[in-house]
C-alpha cells in the first residue's frame, strides 16, 4: 500500500495531527511524518513534496496554522493529492488558516478539511488509496456501518435523556 505523507508546520500542531495518526493506525495505513514549515523551512518542505511519489507516498496531508501556506507550497511541488488541514491556535481561531489554505489560485489544488480536521484529513487520505485498495475500501465500509450504528443507538435512547 502507499503510504501517507504528514506534515505540519510546528510541533504545536501535534494535537491536530495526533487525530490523523490515531485514524491511520485504526485503518492499518502506513504513513511519515514530519515538521516542515513552509516559512522557516521552505527548501526542505519542497524538497520532500518533489521526492514524494517516488518514495512511494500516494497522497500527503499538510497541516499548519496561522498564515498557512504549508499545504499550498506543498502542492506547488508535487501532482500527488494534497490535503490541507488549517489549524486553530493563533488569535483569529483558524479562521486565518482556513482561509490561507483554501483559496488556492486555479492549477494547484488543495483538498482542505475542517479547521483542526485530522479526523476527516485521515480518512479522506484512506478514501484516496482505497480507489485502488479493495481491501481498505471494505475497511472504510466497515466504519461507516458502525459509525452509522452508533448515531442509531443514541437516536433509540434520546428520549430517556430528556
Ligand atoms: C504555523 O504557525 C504552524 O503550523 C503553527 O500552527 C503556527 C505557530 O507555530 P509556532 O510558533 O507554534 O511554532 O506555521
């Protein structure tokens, strides 16, 4: 299986990455990380994007808060699928981030998730290899039923809480 690229532009992003490491290892994805900074370590960020498809990465999630141009940058140098996760923490509540990462010019795009959204960035990455991955795809499918299953069984005790 190819393996998820993760970076982030601090370790003060760790609580938002922690969410997609959680989810991969749920998934038994394989995936790297590491602390790039599109800003203070922009040649070895770029460096990693370039050499990513050839050292067997399929898809790479980039999370960075504030003026957030880990993921763009990231994008720029790599055709692999990019997905950007802008990350609360500074004064404007990653609303800065959201929009850094998101309004990307025509050419370079980027999947951008929620604002602290590893969850999702996670399984969107799973949902990209699972295109050629019979056995993932099933795994996703799985989830989906038992999550499914949970929101059923608080819609069957609802009542009993109010
Ligand atoms: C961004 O600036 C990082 O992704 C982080 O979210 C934010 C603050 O970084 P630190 O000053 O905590 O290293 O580049």
């Amino acid at each position: 299986m190819k393996k998820v690229g993760i970076i982030m532009g601090s370790d003060s992003d760790l609580p938002v990455i922690r969410k997609v490491t959680d989810q991969l290892r749920e998934l038994d994805i394989p995936f790297e990380v590491h602390v790039y900074s599109a800003h203070r370590t922009p040649r070895e960020a770029a460096a990693f994007a370039i050499g990513a498809r050839s050292a067997g990465f399929g898809v790479i999630i980039a999370a960075a808060g504030m003026a957030a141009h880990l993921a763009g940058a990231i994008a720029a140098n790599t055709t692999l699928p990019v997905i950007g996760i802008p990350c609360s923490g500074a004064k404007l509540d990653g609303i800065d981030a959201l929009l850094s990462t998101v309004q990307m010019p025509s050419g370079i795009p980027v999947a951008t998730v929620a604002i602290d959204g590893g969850t999702n960035a996670a399984l969107l990455s799973a949902q990209i290899l699972a295109v050629e991955d019979g056995r993932l795809a099933e795994k996703l499918e799985a989830k989906r039923r038992a999550d499914a299953a949970k929101v059923l069984g608080k819609d069957a005790g609802i009542l009993e809480r109010l």
